[in-house]
C-alpha cells in the first residue's frame, strides 16, 4: 500500500524573528505609546501580509472556545506576540486589556464592537468594526480598551496580536452586559513555542 503524504509546507521562522526582533527595537526607541502603537502597526501589517510563517500547530482551532497560542514572550514581558484562531460562531466575551495592544488579521475576518465605561460603570456601546485579511486594529487603555471580538468568517480566522506585557499573565477583566467586571486572567493554550532562535540555516 502506498501512503500519499502531502509534504510539509515549512513555516517561514525568520518571518517571526525579523517581526519581534524590528518589535523590540520599536520599544527600545520609543516611550510614547502612540509611537509604539505607530511603529508596531507598520510591522504587524507586513506580517499579518504574509501568511506563510505560522506553524500549524498554533493555527489549530478548538471545537468550542477560541484559542490563544503564545508565540513569543519578551525577554523582560515588554510585550507578547499571539495567535488568536477562531472556529465558526466563536467569540470572546467582552473583555478588556489594561495594556497596549494591536490585532493584525491574518486569515478570515472578525467583527470588533466597542464599548466604554458610563460614570457609573454601565456599559456604552460603541462602534463595530469588521477587520478582514491584512487589516491592523489598536486597543490601550488610552485609545479604547473594551471590546467583543467575534469570528466574522464561515471557516476558522486566525489574528496576531502583540500586547505591551506578558498578556496571559496580566490580571484584566471580563464584563457582564450590565458592566459587572469579573478578573480574570488569560493564560495560554500552549505548553511549548515556535523554535525562532534555530539560525544555524
Ligand atoms: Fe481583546
């Protein structure tokens, strides 16, 4: 019996180095968040262009909930970068960050609502936003830090995000349509990363 097995694309790594690499340099020369959001958004865009980089294993979606695979951690929690991989229907529950944050979709599409906080703590929609292929959108607590985010695609949609800290470990929280806010932290998917510092090739 012949086995047809069909050959392995490669990820292209280097994509990802060069990305969080030129990302660090980004943070090193710029205080301001509104630089940084400037100078990551360029980056993430040409990344988020070019899908040929991500390593099956942090694309797979989950039958039921939305998924989030770590792909790179600053060495001092500067900032994360993540694969975000949406099944049909899914989507997170509103939700905030409490630090920078920037969404660069890289297949599929995916519908973004806003909200704010009223005085007293209500929750007020604002805009949605449908963000297709290649599209870059910002989140901080300076430029609006609360949204749902949905999977705006019939098959699965998969975004990078880079966060300014270590995402899955910041203490955030989740609201209630009522602007009840739960704390919550995020956490991983993933127990191991895309090998990015193999430069022996
Ligand atoms: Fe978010």
């Amino acid at each position: 019996m012949t086995l047809h097995v069909p050959l392995a694309v490669v990820p292209n790594l280097k994509r990802l180095h060069a990305f969080v690499s030129a990302l660090g340099e980004v943070i090193d020369r710029d205080r301001d968040e509104a630089d940084i959001l400037a100078g990551g958004h360029i980056l993430l865009a040409d990344v988020v262009a070019h899908d040929d980089w991500l390593p099956d294993a942090y694309a797979q979606p989950d039958p039921v909930h939305y998924r989030q695979y770590l792909l790179h951690c600053d060495s001092r929690e500067r900032f994360s970068v993540v694969s975000f991989v949406w099944g049909p229907g899914q989507a997170t529950p509103i939700h905030d960050h409490t630090v920078w944050g920037l969404v660069g979709v890289l297949r599929g599409a995916e519908r973004v609502e806003s909200f704010t906080r009223d005085a007293s703590g209500g929750l007020v929609a604002g805009p949605v936003e449908i963000l297709r292929t290649g599209q870059v959108d910002a989140v901080s607590p300076t430029v609006g830090d609360i949204h749902r985010v949905t999977n705006a695609d019939a098959g699965v949609s998969i975004s990078i995000h880079v966060y300014g800290g270590n995402i899955g470990a910041v203490r955030r929280a989740t609201y209630a349509a009522s602007g009840a806010a739960k704390p919550f932290i995020s956490g991983y998917a993933n127990a191991t990363l895309p090998n990015i510092w193999d430069r022996s090739k």
